[in-house]
C-alpha cells in the first residue's frame, strides 16, 4: 500500500555469512530478553482482489488476532490505566494554561499571554515523539478563515460564528456537538452524496467534516506493540508517572507531547484513497503545507469557555487548510485500528467538537512558518 513500488522487496533476500569477530562492533546493547513470535502464512488483501475476497481476507487476520498470544493477555499491555487524572477546571481560574482549538487563522493572535512558552515546531519524530492514538471530531474544533468556517457546508448544514454562546444548543439524545465545516461540500456532486458502505468505522457519513487527531508522546510506547492506545492519555502518559510529572515545567511538556490536527471532507471516491492515515498528519504536496503551531490542551465536548482541560500546554500542529479524502481511506484506518493490541473500538466513531476557545484563553505563540520562524507580533 505504499507509494513507491516495494514489489522488489516482496520475496526473501539471500542472507550474507555470519560476520567474523574482528569485523563485528564491541558496542552491542542488550534490551530485555526478547524473541521472535512464530508467523503464519500471511493473508494480506491482494490489491485488485474482488470485494468478497478481500472481506474474507479481513475475517481471516481478524480470526488470527484472536488466537494470537500478543492479545490474549490484557494484562501485557504496559500502557493501560497510564492516564494521570486531572479534572478540568472553571477557566476563570488564575493559573488556567492555554486552551485549544483556537482560531489558527494565518495572523491570528490569542490574548493568553503565555511569556516564554513556545510550541513545538519540529516535526515530532525530531523529537523522539510517536503517535500514541488517532481519533476524530465531527465538524472542526479549530477555526481557519476561508478553509473551516462558518462559511462553509455539509450533509446537515454548518454551526454560526459564536459570540462566545452562540454555539450553546440543545441536543438530541445520543447526539454529539458539532463543529465548522470545510468549503467542499457541493450537493450536486455525487462523490458528497453517494453513500458509502461502511465496515469498520461506525457513523460516519460521507459529505460530512471531520476533524482528525494523532496524539504524539516522547513518553509513549514508541516502536512497540503498545504504541496505539484508547483512551489517547494511556498513550501519551505510558512510561510518565505522576512523581515524575509533577516535577515538569510547563516547557517540558509542550516540548514532549503534541498533536496534529488535520480537517478532511469525506468522499465517495477513491482517486483520494490513502492507505496509511493512521501514522499521522497526511504531509504530501498541498496537505500538511500551511501548518499552524501553538500550545493549547486537550479538547472534547466535556471543555467549553466555561470549563477548561488541565492537560495543557501541549503543543498543537494544525493543517489551515481543508482536504477531502475517500470514505475507504477512513474505513482502512478503522481497520488498522481494530488491529491495535489494544481495544480502540471506542475511538471508532466521530466525537463531540469543542466550542471555538475563546480569545482570552488562546495563546499568544502561533507559529506560522516554522522553517523560517516567522511568528506573531504577541499582542
């Protein structure tokens, strides 16, 4: 499933002899006491296979996760229970720390004045980061003048400019607050309308605008088995005890943990399938370009103007402008996620956006061109 053409590495390679001790290194680190887990015939979808084989083929991998000794044992998941409990707040408290999403419009300035607090603009694997989790919000929870806004459109139409209330409503049992939407949306076309026969995500409905989040941790489980984790705190937390967190400053954290946001409208059309969208921020020509950088905290429904996340400052890296990407390539990461060690069922279905965070608790670092760190003048 990978752009370049990998069919030469699609058979085994003859092996060189065993190298002699003088030309071996006298370096070599020894990690635990690790072993090779024995492999089974392989049923990897075969690309072009007809529809009917290829779910055969998903039944197939799942029967084998289920016989499989990597997660059958709950208990070997080193990154469960890990989330460090802190409850949100009343956000007129004096030591309340920047709040996300805010308006990432280019230019913007938030009034939070955060002093010295910069964001991470490294890409993150520069800084020993991983994705920990991916999850996504219906409709945006960050603003981008002309690419999310309130002028734009979906399936069920879009949410107003708040005045700070005006995005308060009344929902329907079951229902989850909603956020901007992209420009895309065009009724007449039917790549927005046609349905699409969904397998592993669950609610999601082609034409609508999601804002999607890969939590990253230099303290997660990188590289391992563990890597991927629900609730994303497991993750972001796995190896950070709470004596070991409490002696971090406020710097220490936004340079150790962070998230991409990225917004996508979905469409019925696989000319924009891509297949790995569980690794991270999509960075290829136009996607992942305008990035903003800027710290904020964790977002969600149960945050408002009027409650606040005490997990802050994160850094956040938000693409301002808005994509469309295929049904399937959501459905595909679906999948890559039920195949998780860990149990990520309840991040396979769009959560509620937080309202637009007001001014007063929007940082004054946006970074909008990292390479040449270009920022705001803070206000």
């Amino acid at each position: 499933m990978q752009r370049d053409d990998m069919s030469g590495d699609l058979h085994a390679h003859g092996s060189r002899e065993l190298v002699k001790d003088e030309y071996a290194a006298n370096n070599h680190i020894y990690v635990g006491d690790r072993k090779l887990a024995e492999t089974t015939s392989d049923p990897c979808p075969t690309e072009g296979a007809p529809d009917s084989a290829l779910q055969e083929q998903e039944t197939a991998l799942f029967a084998l996760k289920a016989g499989s000794s990597f997660y059958n044992i709950p208990e070997a998941n080193t990154c469960a229970g890990s989330k460090l409990p802190l409850d949100n707040f009343a956000c007129t408290e004096l030591e309340v720390q920047p709040q996300a999403g805010a308006n990432i419009t280019k230019g913007y300035v938030g009034e939070h004045d955060v002093g010295e607090l910069t964001p991470q603009t490294q890409q993150y694997w520069q800084s020993s980061m991983c994705p920990v989790n991916v999850h996504w919000h219906l409709g945006t929870e960050h603003y981008s003048v002309g690419e999310y806004d309130e002028g734009g459109d979906g399936p069920h139409g879009n949410v107003g400019r708040p005045d700070w209330a005006d995005r308060e409503r009344a929902l329907a049992e079951g229902e989850v607050q909603d956020g901007f939407r992209c420009h895309h949306y065009d009724e007449t076309d039917p790549k927005f309308t046609t349905p699409y026969e969904w397998k592993h995500c669950v609610g999601m409905e082609v034409g609508e605008t999601y804002e999607v989040h890969w939590p990253h941790s230099a303290v997660g489980a990188c590289g391992t088995v563990d890597q991927f984790q629900t609730p994303f705190y497991d993750g972001v937390f796995c190896n950070l005890p709470m004596e070991a967190f409490s002696t971090l400053k406020p710097q220490d954290i936004a340079s150790a943990v962070g998230v991409h946001g990225q917004i996508f409208t979905i469409v019925n059309d696989d000319s924009y399938f891509y297949p790995d969208m569980i690794r991270g921020m999509i960075v290829d020509g136009e996607m992942g370009k305008d990035v903003t950088h800027y710290t904020g905290s964790t977002t969600g429904d149960s945050r408002s103007n009027e409650v606040c996340s005490a997990y802050s400052p994160v850094t956040w890296q938000v693409d301002r402008k808005c994509h469309m990407i295929s049904a399937s390539s959501f459905d595909k990461m679906c999948y890559d996620m039920k195949m998780q060690r860990d149990d990520m069922s309840d991040d396979l279905h769009a959560h509620g956006s937080r309202e637009l965070v007001d001014h007063k608790y929007s940082a004054n670092n946006h970074v909008f061109d990292p390479v040449n760190r270009r920022n705001n003048l803070r206000g």
